[in-house]
C-alpha cells in the first residue's frame, strides 16, 4: 500500500516536517509532483535543513527516496541540494533515486518563467520563477526533456533544439531580461554531470515491486490542494496536481493501492504570491500571525499574506483528496487571541453559500465567520495530548466536526519533538 501526504491549502503546511516525524514508518518516500518551487523545511537536533526536490525521507538511515515521474528536476538546485547534505555523509546512489521518466528543467525554461509572468504585469501569479510553468508546458505539449534522455549519446542535440525554440520565444514576449545563456549552460552542464552519477529507475515498475513486495509508501506531496492546476484558484495555481489524484498519475501507482490519505493543514491560513483569499486579514490579527509564525516562504523568503481557517475550502480539499486523517500545524502560533474565527460559509451571487464556487475572488465572495474562544497557554513545550488546553480541544473538536474527519496529529512547533499525536 501507499500513503499519501498532502497539503490542504495554499503549500507552506509544514508537510516537511510531517514526512520527517512519519518517515520511520516507511520503506520508501516519493515526490510525485512539483519541482524546486516547493521548500520543505525540517528541523531537528538544532540544525535547520530546506529541500527542494529531494524527499523528506533523505535524512533517515534506513528509507529509500524517490523522485517520481511527475516531478521537474532542475539540475542546478538539486546539486545545490546535494552540495547542502554532503555534510551528512549519505549514500546518494543507493538511498536517492529518480525516474527517468521525470521532467528536466532548462535554463531557458526559468528565462521563460520570467519573462511570461513580466509580461502579465499587475495579473502576475508571483510564480516563484523556478521554470515551473514552462517546464509542465513542454510535458503536456510533448516537447519536454526527460531524466532519460541523458542516457542517449545525441542528448546534447536534443538539448540544444528545444532551448533554441525557447530562446525564439523569449523574443516573442518583447519584455527586457537579461541574461547569460553560456554562464547558465555552463552552471547546467557541469549539474548535469553530477545528476548523472546518481541512479536512474524506472519508478513506476520499482513502485509496483515494492507494493507487491509489501513494502510501506509514502507519498511526499508539495504545494496544496488550492493550487492545483484543476482545483485550485486558477489561474493563481501552480502547473501540477498537487492533490491525492497527482499521486497516481505523479508514481505509476493504482488508486485502489491507496491506503491512508493524510491531510495537512495550518490552525489559520497563509498564501504567497498573488490570488484570491477570502479569509485574508490585513489587521494587527494577521500581523501578529505572520510575526509569530515567522510566515515568510522557504524558497523565495518572501512574506506569506495571513487569514483565519477557512472551513469551507479545508472541507474541500478534504473531499477532493478523500483525506482519511487530519494534522494541524502551528496550533501554537494561535496562543494568546482571546477570540479565534473560522470561515463556515461564504456571500456569494447574494446567496450563502457552504462550497467553494468557480470564482472566490473578493467581488464575488465574502465569508462569514464563527467565532471561537482562544487560549492563553504556551503550547511549545507541551508533549501530550491531555496538556492541551480545553480551549484548543474545543477548536480541534469544531474543526473535526465541520469537514468529517479526525485530527490525529497536533504540531506545537517546528522541531520534530514537538509533535502530539492525538
Ligand atoms: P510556480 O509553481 O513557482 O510557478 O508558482 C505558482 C504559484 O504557486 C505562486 O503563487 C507561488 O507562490 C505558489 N507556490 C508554488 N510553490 C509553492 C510552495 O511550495 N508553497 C507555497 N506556494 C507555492
């Protein structure tokens, strides 16, 4: 069987840290989907550790990492990647391994990145300009460049056609970029180099050994379920399926070899980038969210926008992702508001509304809230379930309520140990 982790809302859950508690559980943890957009941070004996690309699982002795056909692989941050764990003495060949079938991001598909998101001006997606959109562009319009090309003798050739065809349509877009095509090719090349010292597999059959092996999976999802290509706040989205369906899709995996589906999800709610929010607060209550939970993004450092939960979009992305289990992140982060909201049903075309509509852009939908008591306690020291204050039961209990589905997991903190399990 094989587990899924998602996140739930719009990415920055702290499923890292999830994988990173969940890991000892698993034989193998597999990126499906995304690329080094995502950064999964992890903490634990002091030390601060961001991947990208890499699976969660990299830090534990005994689990093997896999990096999934429907993952873009950009060579030069997967090196950087490596160069950052070189300290830890791992053996990347046999613990860390990718499909060939996984997508290659180009040094002109980051220059495209930027200059179509330049191009739309104030509309721009604050895409974090890692090539992303291009890269799944070239995937879908069956043009891409794969892992497994670097095993041809001719892949240069191959190389060189589609980045010329980028450089074409760089032009195209008239937007003022500069760039130094040699020194990037340069930078990719000698990536490349290293990329190919690593093991390539066929996922989807090395997968489906496994199962039949009775090994244990785990899924490492990026992003969130709201910026699903499909699902998500189009076109405020990333280019992949960052919900459970990707998972199948992104490994070569039947979804009747699914097992549990489990759903992340932060105490409030953060976006980066641009897109509609309707829960977002621009009061001292998101201020003190974003200090306290020093809300600024893994990858980009930029600020995340803060808001209350939103029930109506975690209910959701629950049923989208058919979550069977529910963690709360950063309940900790809350302490200290003498009143909590949560969003139960939105305004929307002058009716109330309890789903999310085709549009939630803020001149269509308005949210109602109910109110919650907080609480007072500092929760980062705490370690057991019946430590938690009453107050915060009572929130978890609304929560559960409201979608259906139990929360198991209640994360006072970002170190591995301050995780309760319920
Ligand atoms: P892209 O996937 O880098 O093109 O970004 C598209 C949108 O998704 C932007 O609003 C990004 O801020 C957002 N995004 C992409 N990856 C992440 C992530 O890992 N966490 C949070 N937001 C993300």
């Amino acid at each position: 069987m094989i587990d899924l982790l998602l996140g739930l809302q719009w990415g920055d859950e702290g499923k890292g840290k999830i994988v990173d508690v969940l890991t000892t559980n698993y034989d193998i943890i597999a990126r499906f989907q995304g690329g080094p957009n995502a950064g999964h941070t992890l903490i634990f004996d002091g030390n601060k550790h961001v991947l990208h690309t890499i699976p969660s699982g990299i830090f534990h002795k005994t689990a093997i990492n896999i990096v999934g056909n429907g993952v873009v692989i950009d060579p030069v941050i997967f090196k950087k990647e490596l160069d950052n764990l070189a300290k830890y003495n791992l053996d990347f060949k046999t613990k860390l391994l990718i499909s060939r079938k996984a997508h290659v991001i180009l040094p002109t598909h980051r220059i495209l990145d930027a200059a179509s998101e330049s191009m739309k001006g104030k509309a721009k997606i604050g895409s974090t300009l890692k090539g992303i959109g291009p890269t799944y562009m070239d995937k879908t319009g069956r043009n891409g460049f794969r892992i497994g090309d670097f095993e041809l003798d001719n892949w240069k050739e191959k190389y060189n056609s589609l980045a010329q065809k980028h450089l074409k349509m760089i032009d195209f877009y008239d937007v003022d970029i500069e760039f130094d095509l040699k020194e990037l090719e340069n930078e990719f090349f000698e990536a490349v180099k290293v990329l190919k010292n690593l093991t390539f597999i066929d996922s989807e059959e090395y997968l489906n050994q496994a199962i039949s092996n009775g090994k244990t999976i785990l899924a490492e999802g990026a992003q969130g379920s709201l910026l699903d290509i499909d699902f998500g706040t189009y076109p405020f989205v990333t280019s992949s399926n960052t919900t459970a369906a990707g998972a199948c899709t992104g490994l070569g995996v039947a979804p009747n070899k699914i097992g549990e589906v489990y759903g992340i999800f932060k105490a409030y709610t953060t976006r980066v980038g641009s897109g509609p929010f309707p829960t977002e607060l621009f009061d001292e209550d998101g201020a003190k969210m974003a200090k306290v939970g020093n809300e600024f993004g893994a990858t980009t450092g930029r600020p995340r926008r803060c808001g209350w939960l939103d029930l109506i979009a975690l209910k959701y992305a629950v049923q989208i992702n058919g979550v069977t289990q529910l963690m709360m992140m950063k309940g900790d982060v809350l302490s200290g508001f003498d009143t909590l909201k949560v969003c139960t049903t939105y305004n929307y075309k002058g009716k109330v509304i309890d789903y999310l509509p085709y549009n939630i852009e803020e001149k269509n939908v308005s949210v109602n809230y109910t109110e919650i008591k907080g609480w007072k306690e500092d929760l980062t020291g705490m370690t057991k379930i019946d430590e938690l204050p009453e107050n915060l039961n009572n929130y978890i209990a609304y929560i559960e309520k409201f979608v259906g589905i139990p929360v198991t997991i209640v994360s006072v903190g970002p170190d591995r140990k301050q995780t309760i399990t319920k």
